[in-house]
C-alpha cells in the first residue's frame, strides 16, 4: 500500500489536487481518507459551545485514531471512517466503510504536523495558494455548504485560521516532498505525482 498525504491551508485546493490525482489512476486502486472526519468527538459539549472551539489546532483532531485506522487499513483491514457534520460541529452516529486500496491518499490541513502520521506517508505533498485565494474559497464554501455567514468567517480566519496557520500549517512545508503551486489547476504537477504513483506501484 503507498500512502500519500496532502497538505496544505484551508481552502488551498487540496480537494482539487485529491480529485486530479483519483482521475488519473484506475477506478478501484485509490481510497481516500479525510482529516476532517477525524475531528475529537465533541458530543459532550452544546452547539453553541462547540461553535467556539478552535478546529484549526492539532490538538482538534483525533490523531490516534487516525493512526490506527491507516495501521489497520495497511494490513489488509476495512475501517469505519467517522462522518462529520460541519453544521453541527460534531461527528455523526454514521460511519463510512473504507477498504484497503493500493493508494491511500489522506488530506488535511494539519496532517503534516503530527509526527507519527508523517512518518507513515510514503509520499508527502503541500498545496500551496496565495492567502487572498485562499480565503475567498473559504468564504464561498462556508457561506454555501456550511450554514455561515460572511462575518462569522471572517472573523473566526482573522482570530482563528490566520494565526493557525502561520503557526501550525505553514511551517509544515518543510516536510513536504513536493510543493504543489494552486493559484490555477497546476496539471503539470499533478502528472508529475500521477508518474511517482505509477512508479512506486
């Protein structure tokens, strides 16, 4: 199994990036794992106290689960991935039964910071876009998909996602193998990775 992470800020295009790189490779050989489905369990808490937290910090995700599932998946196993309700703030009672694949690509924003995980992926990527960019896909999915209004996310980019990620997502370029370019569809990039994939498999 070759493991692939791909990185990068919120609304980088690594859901592009992730979509280019399946439509290359055969139907039934790639599986896809979200870190957005791996958010802590926060059913404890109120709506209104859970629309406060901080989901843009690593200590947000549930990384040992995280890691057991791709252990599990790597020795042939099936998992229940988590699904996650961005409305509510929370994970819902369904799960989504995910296979082993040849290729599992794993995205995130915050994939590259924990350690144990990074060692996992035998390839790392970053999805790079220019700040501006990024936020205005975030204003344009939040607004859109997730229920919110303009100056709830713009407040919580200027408090939260900002600072986020120029402390926690940035830095993680370092461990990037590649770099990946997204102010437009960088296909030459993509088939770069397609070609790596192809080797390695």
């Amino acid at each position: 199994m070759l493991i692939i992470g791909i990185a990068g800020g919120t609304g980088c295009g690594k859901t592009t990036v992730v979509n280019h790189i399946m439509d290359e490779l055969p139907n039934g050989e790639v599986g896809l794992i979200s870190q957005d489905s791996y958010y802590n369990d926060l059913s404890y808490l109120s709506l209104d106290a859970r629309s406060e937290m901080n989901f843009d910090h690593p200590d947000a995700i549930d990384f040992k689960l995280l890691v057991k599932h791709l252990k599990d998946l790597k020795k042939g196993k099936s998992i229940g991935q988590p699904m996650y309700d961005f409305v509510a703030h929370n994970r819902t009672d369904k799960t989504l039964l995910t296979h082993p694949k040849k290729v599992m690509l794993v995205e995130g924003i915050l994939i590259l910071t924990h350690p144990e995980l990074r060692d996992m992926f035998d390839i790392k990527l970053f999805v790079d876009t220019d700040s501006d960019e990024r936020l205005i896909r975030r204003l344009k999915r939040d607004i859109s998909d997730r229920g919110r209004n303009l100056d709830d996310v713009l407040t919580r980019y200027q408090s939260t996602l900002k600072p986020m990620h120029d402390q926690f997502i940035a830095p993680t370029k370092v461990f990037a193998d590649m770099i990946v370019p997204n102010n437009k569809y960088n296909m030459v990039a993509i088939d770069i990775i397609r070609n790596i994939i192809t080797q390695k498999l």
